[in-house]
C-alpha cells in the first residue's frame, strides 16, 4: 500500500500518537472474544484471568501475566488500512487462537510452571535464547498446530503457549488427534494435569498489578506502518530479472492467452495463506514476494496459454513456495553462496 494514503482513514489519523488515542481491549469490540476465551477457561475449571493491554502486537511481556492484543485489531476504525497492508486482517477465528495463545504465556508466567522440573522435560530450557527467525522443520511430529506455520518450534515457552491453546479449544480432540504422535501428546497430557493442579489456585504472579510497558505504544500510526512495510517485506529486491526465465517457462504464451500479473495476483491471499502456513513464514515476507513476483510478470508481459491457466497457478505458486523456503531457512529467497 501507498505509505501515505488515507483512502481509508481519517487523514488526522495517520500522524497521531497511537498512546494518545485512549484505546481499551475491554471498551472494544474484541472484548467479545476475551469473554469467550474466559467461557472456555470456566468450562475447563480454571479461575485464572490475566490482565490485557493495547500493544503494538500480540505479545505477552516476559514473566509478566499481561496479554497485549494490536492496536490494530482493538480499534475498528484501523481495520481497512491493516487489511490492505498485510492482505489478511485478522478474522474472529484467529483472533481467538491468538488470544488462547498468549493466556496460556500469561497462565505460565502467573503460575510459574516453567521453573517445574516436569515443566522443563517435556518443553525445555525456558531460558534458552530466544531467536526470532529460528528456523521450523514442517511436520516434526513432536510439536502441536495450532497457530499458522510451526510457530510451537520457535522456543519452548511458544511450545507451551501452543500446548495449551490447542488443548482449551472446543472441539480439538488433541487425544484423538495427537493419538500417534507420543512426544506432542505428553505435552498436551501434561498442560491436562498442570490444570487439573493449579485450576482453582490464585495465581502466584498477581496480574492486577501488571503494568504495560509506557512506551509500547509510542508511535504515530504513519510510523507504524512505514517502519512495517520496511522491515516485514523480505530481500525482494535481491530477485530482479533472476527469475525471468522460469517466469517465461510458467507463463509462456506468446501475445495471446491471459494475463500472468492478474492470475497471480487474484489468487493473492489463498496462495500466501497456504504458502506461510506450510513454510512458517510471516504472511508480509510472502504477500511481498507476491507483489514482487506480479510485478516483474507485469514488465515482461507474460500470459497463460488458454486451457493452462490452472497449471499456471500450480507451479507459481509452487515457484513462491520454494523461494519463501528459502527465505526461512537462510534469510534470502536465492542462495547467492552456492
């Protein structure tokens, strides 16, 4: 998107301080889904409630039982622009997993599970380093799905998040489910009996004396976005003509047929759904190498042989897979060293 556009948003908006705007996770609408994720905590015998915050994104300070949920998300009025950046605002299904996610950080923290010896066996080190563009191994059979991606393998304080906020969703069967997979079901058999033990207990971490930090929402929502677009697009720039010949290969008729940049770009949001949630990375990484891919189909004029257009979606999308694998494992989308 156009950094400065205000198609859809007051202009006024878009240079005011975030922290300035006085938002509430209980005065916003989402407050509807904290409420029913609090339903399913009941119905699971479990007291604890952590304290919520507006954050810059989802998030849970370390050892702190505060869950913070996005500007973004919490104030209506931020919806269009967020959908228009990132291809994929946040539906209700994804908020809620989102938010049973970062319960289960709170509920780790007000407890302090993670200093249990039992706690450390079956997820690991707590304090192992922590490492943002850590590297997932698609189907490792001892981790749970529940976010998009691999998101449990990031380090085992996410593995527990996971753990739990897989085995409180209605209706996941994580028995059944995991049934053949011992080591991501001794995790969810652990998270059953830990809440079995602390389910009626007062937390030792009490979150009404959680603060937010002052500064998180530091920021105008132009410096959002700009700083966003920047640090979220991946080395597009690093492709060029790279891929022209492989792009001629898939998109090869010659002055007839339709339009390559179309085709891609119509199927946008199913290909990056699908292709971040098998490969783990971040939907911008791959909605930018979309746009990047759709604008090099633009200036080469390429089109799908009629009757191909179908096998033509097959194997760019399977093009964009392989090069956002890349990318996860290595940092770049071409090995340049090889």
């Amino acid at each position: 998107m156009s950094l400065l556009s205000t198609a859809h948003l007051e202009a006024s908006l878009w240079d005011q301080r975030v922290d300035a705007l006085g938002l509430r996770v209980e005065a916003s609408p989402i407050f509807a889904l904290v409420e029913q994720v609090h339903a399913e905590l009941a119905a699971a015998g479990i007291a604890f409630r952590p304290a919520y915050c507006v954050s810059n994104e989802w998030g849970c300070p370390d050892l702190v039982p505060l869950v913070g949920i996005p500007f973004f998300l919490v104030d209506p009025r931020f919806h269009a622009v967020e959908e228009e950046h990132a291809d994929d605002l946040e539906d209700a299904a994804r908020i809620l997993a989102g938010i049973r996610h970062e319960v289960g950080h709170a509920l780790n923290y007000a407890f302090r599970l993670y200093l249990e010896v039992e706690w450390t066996g079956v997820f690991g080190d707590f304090f192992a380093d922590y490492d943002d563009d850590y590297r997932p191994l698609p189907f490792a059979a001892g981790y749970v799905r529940h976010l998009p991606g691999w998101y449990s393998q990031k380090h085992p304080d996410e593995d527990f998040a996971e753990t739990f906020a897989l085995w409180l969703t209605p209706g996941s069967n994580w028995r059944e489910r995991y049934a053949t997979q011992p080591r991501a079901l001794a995790k969810l058999e652990y998270v059953d009996r830990a809440m079995r033990r602390v389910g009626t207990l007062a937390p030792e971490v009490d979150p009404a004396q959680a603060d937010a930090d002052p500064d998180e929402l530091a920021f105008t929502v132009r410096e959002y976005y700009t700083t966003r677009a920047t640090e979220d697009a991946g080395p597009v720039d690093e492709l060029g003509p790279w891929l022209d010949d492989d792009l001629r290969g898939i998109f090869s008729a010659d002055g007839i047929g339709t339009d390559a940049e179309g085709i891609l770009l119509a199927r946008r949001r199913t290909i990056m759904n699908s292709v971040s949630t098998f490969t783990g990375a971040r939907l911008y990484v791959v909605k930018a190498l979309i746009d990047a891919v759709g604008a090099r189909l633009h200036t080469l004029g390429l089109r799908a042989l009629p009757g191909r257009e179908i096998d033509a979606v097959t194997e760019v999308t399977a093009l964009v897979a392989a090069l956002v694998a890349n990318f996860v494992q290595t940092g770049h989308f071409r090995h340049t060293s090889a």
